[in-house]
C-alpha cells in the first residue's frame, strides 16, 4: 500500500534538546511539506520541498531545520532555539506543481518538557 | 495574504440532520480549494478538491461546492461516523502550501 508514515507516533524530549522527526513516503511524489497543529489553530506550514536538494522556509520556520537528501525521505529537526516545541506535527506529500492534493501522514506528536 | 475562516467552530447534530459547514476565504489568485476530514490524534484525510465556482463534488454523504468567496460541505442525513472536525484549505497562486481554516468539529448523536 502506498502511504506516508511518520515515526515516531509519541516523543518526549527534554528542554535544549534537538529532536528529528521521521518522515517516509511510497507515493512517488515530489513536494513534501511540514505542518505544525496546535489546539484551536488551523495547521501551519513550516517548510517545503519541491524537489530533491531544495527546499523553502514557510509561514513558521524559525527553529526548525529539514533536509531532503532522497525523494522519499523529507525528516525536519526540532532545534532547541524553537520557543514552542510541543505540537502535533504532520508531514504531507503531492505531486510537483500547484494545485494537487495533499496526502498527509499519520503525525507525531512532540512533547518538550 | 491568504485568509480562511470555518464556521461554525463546532457543530452537534442528530442522526439524520442534514446541514452545512461553511469556509470563508480570500486569496489572490485561487489555484484550488481542499476539504479534509480529521480524526482525533490522526492526519487529515483528503476528501475534495474544487477549482472554480460552480464546481460541486459529492463522496457519499458530503456533498462541496464553490463560489467566487466561499465553499460549502454538506451533509446529508449523517451517521455517527461522520464525527470528525472538518478542515477547509486554499492554494493561491502565490505562496506554496495549503492554508488552513481552524475546522469544524461535528457531533452526530445517534
């Protein structure tokens, strides 16, 4: 079955510590995106790649890092410099250009003490 | 900038009450309109896709449409499965990425 899974479901971290977050897809698509969902808030975007070897900043990309080293593959890292950590963090994929949907994986949800 | 707003925020129906959620956006230049289904500690789940106003799609009991200013998901004698929070997003032709509405949580008492 083709799918997003994201790993792992629950993490528990302690404050000033960095922490990556996995992210894989089957789906053969290009864009990857990472969305960050708190309680009363519609999902922000916090980077996204188009294309292996690149990738932008979204809405909220202060104290977050990505890279996409393999099409498959887009794992973001929660810095110890992101104020907030402790989120419901959602990876999503599409096919390359505008206006396809995005499929979106399971999530994982972060918590920083 | 682009703007959705979702109402109402939640929404308690019974078993076989039809009704309608509401999404609100503006956007310069709308490449296309998302509904998304989401269930508690999971992700979203794709239900539609719209491009222009007029366009309708239906999948079961959901029915969406479009005008030039907002969308519409209506639900047609609802079962309780259908509980979920309902999330609208819009793409325009500026920024990559989806933005999201805040949702709806619906209740469908049986």
């Amino acid at each position: 079955d083709g799918g997003i899974t994201q790993s792992p479901k629950y993490l528990f971290r302690k404050e000033g510590q960095n922490v990556t977050l996995s992210c894989e897809q089957n789906l053969n698509h290009d864009a990857m995106y990472w969305y960050r969902q708190d309680p009363g808030q519609g999902l922000r975007l916090i980077y996204y790649s188009q294309i292996v070897n690149d990738f932008q900043k979204g809405d909220i990309a202060e104290g977050y890092s990505v890279s996409r080293e393999k099409k498959e593959s887009f794992p973001l890292t929660v810095t110890s410099a992101q104020k907030n950590p402790t989120a419901f963090y959602l990876c999503a994929s599409s096919r390359q250009g505008k206006s396809y949907e995005q499929y979106f994986g399971p999530g994982t949800r972060l918590t920083v003490t | 900038e682009d703007q959705v707003t979702q109402s109402p925020e939640a929404l308690r129906l019974q078993e076989g009450e039809s009704s309608s959620l509401n999404c609100s956006y503006t956007v310069s230049g709308l490449r296309g309109l998302f509904w998304y289904r989401q269930d508690p500690g999971k992700g979203p789940e794709f239900l539609f896709t719209l491009y222009s106003a007029g366009e309708e799609k239906e999948k079961e009991r959901l029915k969406a449409t479009l005008t030039k200013k907002e969308s519409f998901l209506h639900i047609t004698a609802p079962k309780p499965e259908d509980s979920a929070t309902y999330l609208c997003a819009v793409e325009g032709g500026g920024a990559d990425g989806l933005t999201f509405g805040k949702g709806t949580h619906l209740i469908i008492q049986p």
